[in-house]
C-alpha cells in the first residue's frame, strides 16, 4: 500500500507594468517562493510461506519364543513377543530446520497351549 501526501506553499507570480512616456514596459517580476515537500509512507505486508514434510519411519521387531515338549501326552506352548517401534520424523522447511523423534513401543505377550492324550 502507498500512501503519498503532498505539501505545496507558493506565492502568486505578481506583475508591475510601468508605463513611461516612451512606452517601454518594464516588468518588476517578484518570483518564486516554492515549496515542495513530499511525505511518502510505505506499508508493507508479507506473506511468509510455510511448507512442512512428513517423513514416517516404523520399525517392527518381533521376537519369536518356542518350547515344544512331545511325549503320548504332550504340551505344546507356544510363546511369542512383539514389539513394535514407531520413528517419526517431521522436518519443517520454514522458518528453521528441526527434526523431531517420537518412539513408541508396544508390547504383546501371547502363551498358547496344547494338550493332545493318546490311547492304545
């Protein structure tokens, strides 16, 4: 946006026409008191633009446990872990450069058991 203001002080162009018998003109000119002044108020506006990306990272781990016991009357229990890992990353290309981790882990257990009976 511009604004411009203008300021203007002068003072009329005055004539003095003396006649003399010869007829010859002399001009007695009172000239220039000019003032020229020139207020110029700028406003800038911006627009600062931000641009954000997002990098997702995930990490699984799982983590096997077996025991198998085989007899006429065996027991099969069967145990594993899972454990998940969440990495995120988010990095924001305005104003500065961050990069920001969040972890987070999940664990679940499960014990299954089997109990099979033979008989001759």
């Amino acid at each position: 946006m511009y604004m411009c203001m203008y300021v203007h002080t002068y003072i009329n162009i005055k004539y003095k026409y003396i006649y003399k018998y010869n007829i010859k003109y002399k001009y007695n000119v009172i000239y220039i008191k000019y003032k020229y002044t020139h207020v110029h108020i700028h406003t800038q506006t911006y627009i600062r633009k931000h641009t954000r990306t997002h990098m997702h990272t995930h990490v699984y781990a799982f983590v096997y446990s077996y025991t198998h016991t085989d007899t006429h009357a065996y027991t099969l229990v069967h145990s594993y872990t899972q454990a998940y890992t969440y990495v995120y990353t988010h990095v924001n290309t305005h104003p500065e450069m961050y990069t920001r981790k969040h972890t987070c882990t999940h664990v679940q257990d499960r014990v299954e058991g089997r109990m099979l009976l033979y008989s001759k």
